[in-house]
C-alpha cells in the first residue's frame, strides 16, 4: 500500500510511484489494523483524465478511459533547477560576447595591417633622370590614411567631340550675323562699307556670271542714287554649312521698301553664298530664287 502525503489518497497498486491527483511521489504505509481507503477502479480512471486535462463529468461512464494510458509522471521543479538554467543562460551570452568581440579584433587588426603596407620604392640617388619620385622617409611612423573623396565620374571623357558639328554651329551663327549686317549697311547706303562685305570676284550677281566687285558696288550705287532712303527686311533665315566648313549657303526671305520720287516694294526669297577668307565671310553669290518675287507697290 502506499500514500500520497500531500492529498492523502491511498493506493494498493505497489507499482505506482506518483500521485495521480497531484504528482507528488508516493510513500509505502505500514500495515496497520486502520482501515484502507482504496480508490475504485472509476475513480482511478476520473483522476487520470482528469489529470491529462480531459474534462470527464461526474456520473459519466468511464469505461471509455478504462485503457487510457497513465501520463508520465512530472515531478515539480525545484528551486535549484531554476537557478541552474539561469547560470547556462549567463555562460552562453558570455561565450557569445568573447566570439564577437575576437571576430571584431581580428578584422580591425587586418585592416590597419593593410592600410600600413606601401609599395617598395627603388630610388637611385645616381640617377639623372628627370623625373620626380615621391622621397619615403624611413623614421615616420605609420599613419592610417584618411579615405579620399570619391571622384566624380566624367560621363564619355575619351569620346572627342565632333569639330565638324561644333563648326556647323558657329558658321550658321557667323553667317547669319554677317547677312544682318550686311543688311543694316545697305540701309544706310554706305557704298564704302558695303564693299567689305563682298568677294574680290562674285560666281554669280543675279543674272550675270564672274562679277567683279567693282561691278556690284556701281549697280549698289545707281539704285542709292534713285530713292532717298532704303528699308529692308530679313526674316525665315536658313544658313547650310558646306563639307569642309568654308563655304556656306544662307536663304531667307527679304522685303524692301525703296522711298522716292517713284517708291518702290516688294518681297522675295534671296539666295547668297559665302567663302571664308582670312577668317572673314564674304559674298560670292547673291541672286533671287525664281518665282518667289512679289510686288507689294
């Protein structure tokens, strides 16, 4: 027979070791003349189930739990063990600690090892070349150097740019500069300066061939000669660079009023070409592009 000194419950099965109310490990009895409570086979079977924690109520057959295993005994815990599991947990976090600090050592300690490492140096004191060598001094110490700026990346550095498109660019603008001056000085009819602006020989002067400059000056001058002031105007200018960039050909539309004693308007689409001479563009062709005249007055 044995008992359970904390409930009291008494069993008569010898090959029990723990209560099976509470878990408490249970005791032999001496054999006594006091009579022996003994737990029914049923109440056997309620205390088991009920304590793997199934709810069996009171006047229910248990004949169904009759072969349910019994649940292992679990002892309760003790103080000690509690203290021992916090103790591990101490050593472990330790261990854990001591390895990342190491592993962070040995990485700072490579790094500064490497960053101290410079290149050998061969210097010939006889030597007379010219070229500079950066001087080692043996006795400095070693310092870690600061990082430098990153550079900034240059997008396309080795692509050279085009000469021929950037000359495309400034002749159209030269040219273009050239026909509206060439325009004021007409208005002002300024036979002197007019002249600058023309080649020594013209290709072409409106319907003749191998104009000379002499020549256009003169027809210049007898049209000055019939109106007393001269307006001109330039508009929808288009300059074309030639292969080789020195010549040029510029279009636009121009519109004259000629004041006098028979005043005199009109609007046309004008043609002229141009060859760069001494870094000077000068006209070497100025003629009309036929069916573009329009007679205003």
């Amino acid at each position: 027979m044995k008992n359970c000194q904390v409930c009291g419950a008494n069993y008569d099965d010898d090959t029990l070791q723990f209560c099976l109310q509470d878990g408490t490990r249970l005791t032999g009895m001496p054999i006594t003349d006091t009579p022996t409570v003994v737990l029914n086979e049923a109440e056997t079977v309620v205390a088991r189930a009920n304590y793997g924690r199934i709810n069996v109520p009171i006047g229910q057959d248990t004949s169904q739990f009759a072969q349910a295993p019994l649940p292992a005994a679990v002892p309760p815990r003790s103080g000690g063990a509690t203290i021992l599991i916090g103790v591990a947990a101490v050593l472990v976090i330790g261990v854990l600690v001591l390895v990342a600090a190491g592993v962070g050592g040995y990485l700072w300690y490579s790094n500064s090892e490497s960053a101290n490492v410079r290149p050998a140096t061969n210097v010939n004191n006889n030597s007379n070349s010219n070229l500079s060598l950066p001087v080692t001094n043996s006795n400095a110490t070693n310092v870690r150097p600061s990082p430098s700026k990153t550079p900034t990346p240059v997008v396309n550095a080795n692509i050279p740019a085009d000469p021929l498109q950037n000359d495309d660019v400034q002749t159209r603008a030269d040219v273009t500069r050239q026909v509206n001056s060439w325009r004021a000085v007409t208005e002002s009819q300024n036979l002197n300066g007019l002249g600058g602006y023309y080649a020594g020989t013209l290709d072409r002067y409106y319907n003749r061939s191998n104009v000379s400059a002499g020549d256009v000056l003169a027809d210049k001058r007898r049209a000055f000669s019939q109106y007393s002031s001269i307006q001109i105007s330039v508009s929808n200018m288009r300059v074309t660079a030639d292969p080789g960039g020195e010549t040029a050909t510029a279009v636009f539309d121009k519109e004259w009023y000629f004041n006098g004693s028979k005043p005199f308007a009109g609007k046309i689409k004008s043609q002229m070409r141009f060859r760069r001479v001494n870094g000077a563009w000068l006209i070497t062709s100025e003629t009309d592009v036929p069916g573009t005249y329009v007679r205003i007055r």
